[in-house]
C-alpha cells in the first residue's frame, strides 16, 4: 500500500512539474522565417495580411503571438480571436516586431530533439496549407479561412508542448523502428496524454476556445459546440490525418476513409480537392522549402493519395 501511494505521489509531481516547465518555456521559432518576417516589419508598405501570413508558416512564432495577444496585458475581451491577421492588427506591426525579437530560435546544430521538433512542426503547418485550401473552396460565410489555417497547425500542440517541457527529452516519443509517435514513451515522460498536456497548457496561456477544442476534443460536450467550431474541428482533423497518415497510402480501408470523410463531412468532392494539391504542394514548396525536404525526405509528399 505505502508504495503504491508513493508512485501515485511521483505521478502528480511529475505531471504538476510538467505543467510548469512547459508553462515557463516557449516553442522556438525557425531563424529564416523570423528574419523575413522581421524584415517585413521594416517594410513600409507591408499590410497585416501579408505579415499574417508569413508568421503562420512557423509554429514558434505563431503560438507566442496568440499567447501574447490573449496574455493579461491585454483586454480579456480579445480572448476568441483566431486570426492571425487581426492580432497583427491590434498588436501593432511595431509591438509585433518587438515581441519577436525575444522568441527563442531554433539552433543551428543538428540533433535528434531538433529533428523532431521540426518533422512535427512541418507536417502541422503543410496540413493547415490543405486546410486554408480546403475552407477556401467551401465558400461559407461563417468561416474564416485563416481560421482554419490557425485551428489546422495548433492540432499537435499536446505534443509539441512536451518540447517546452523538456526539450532535451523530446526525441525519446519517437520510434524510429515504425516511424511514429509512442503514446506509451510520451506519458511516461510528462506523466499527461499529449492532448491533456495540450489542453491545459493552451488553458494556462488562455488560448481561444476554438483552438482548445481542435487540441483536445474530449474535454468538450461535441454536441454542444457552435456549428463554426464543429467544422473548424472537422477540417483541423481532417486535415492533420491527410498528412499524417501518408504513410498509409498503401492502404484501401484509409483511403476510403479519407476519402469519405471528406466528402460527408466537409461536402467536398474528392476530385476536387485532388485538383487542389498540386498547388497547394507547390506554394508550400516556394514558402518553406527546407520543411518541404524535409517531409520529402521522409516520403509524406510523395505518399499524399491524390
């Protein structure tokens, strides 16, 4: 019994200091993009879309400025937005440039942690390039397309925290021998499930609701939810397992799945979105071609079913 109650103890410690670390820590940012979009700031006649835009190809700088944006510095009546855009505009294109010369930069050496940090970053932000695509074409009035853009690449934040956490750590979640990500090593870890870790960390950084239910969906009453943030929901997942299950191109029930799932959930005909791809690969490519490579390298562009 006694050391039952000790292992019980260890537990909540390890996933109260989890919280912390992760709390205290921010994801960095890629020194390429945040040396253009530093340089866009500088550009007299730059407008907050474009700079919206590029901010949005990197998770590091996208995460703190929604954590600056819903802070306690500012009013708590801010605290649903999900557009870039706007919070570039409340921000100011001076304050965002000064908030984005504290934000830690990814280093230059070349290690596991690194590598994995980037490999999820990237599959994050090419799925909310589909996803943007995607609310794009559907045309609907009550949807922002750079909304679903946001919702899309904050889908693994559970996981990514783990880097803020313990960025040392970080490369121990994933088994090369299947190419995945182990549940089983990031609990033992942090002691939380990625989206329980997601959730209340995005919770600690008042994170727009939006956002908290596309991390983790089962803290909500789905049936519950706006019809905005239902299909805010459908597309992030739809989305993120598009990329993230490539690798199961080979498989017909996926397919099928896919497939299905995004004509009776979304409404798009899946020759449509097919149409799509090419350009969506090629503007990801023209934007981020270091993250291209590299999702390259590991077959997930090649893999996308068409």
């Amino acid at each position: 019994m006694i050391s039952g109650k000790k292992t019980i103890v260890f537990k909540m410690h390890r996933s109260k200091r989890t919280l912390k670390n992760a709390a205290g820590a921010a994801l960095p940012a890629g020194s390429t993009i945040l040396k253009a979009v530093l340089a866009e700031t500088a550009n007299p006649h730059q407008n907050a879309g474009n700079l919206a835009s590029m901010i949005l190809n990197d998770m590091g700088l996208t995460i703190y400025l929604f954590r600056l944006i819903n802070s306690a510095f500012y009013s708590s009546s801010r605290s649903g937005i999900i557009s870039m855009r706007y919070v570039v505009v409340l921000l100011g294109i001076d304050n965002v440039a000064r908030a984005l010369r504290k934000i830690p930069v990814i280093p230059a050496k070349k290690d596991a942690n690194l590598w994995l940090l980037r490999f999820i970053s990237s599959r994050a932000v090419l799925a909310s390039h589909f996803a943007l695509a995607v609310s794009e074409k559907l045309s609907l009035r009550f949807l922002e397309p750079e909304e679903a853009r946001v919702c899309t690449m904050m889908r693994p934040f559970g996981l990514l925290s783990l880097w803020c956490a313990y960025p040392d750590q970080f490369a121990a979640i994933y088994d090369s021998a299947t190419r995945t990500i182990s549940i089983e090593r990031y609990k033992r870890i942090s002691g939380w499930s990625p989206p329980g870790l997601g959730y209340e960390l995005a919770r600690l950084w008042n994170l727009p609701r939006a956002i908290r239910i596309v991390i983790c969906p089962g803290q909500f009453n789905l049936k519950r939810i706006s019809r905005r943030e239902a299909l805010l929901l459908s597309i992030a997942v739809w989305s993120s397992d598009y990329v993230d299950g490539s690798h199961q191109t080979g498989s017909k029930a996926w397919l099928k799945q896919i497939r299905s799932r995004l004509e009776e959930d979304l409404g798009l005909p899946w020759k449509t979105f097919s149409k799509m791809v090419p350009g969506v690969l090629d503007r990801f490519q023209k934007e981020l071609p270091e993250d291209f490579a590299l999702l390259r390298e590991e077959g997930i562009i090649e893999m996308l079913p068409v």
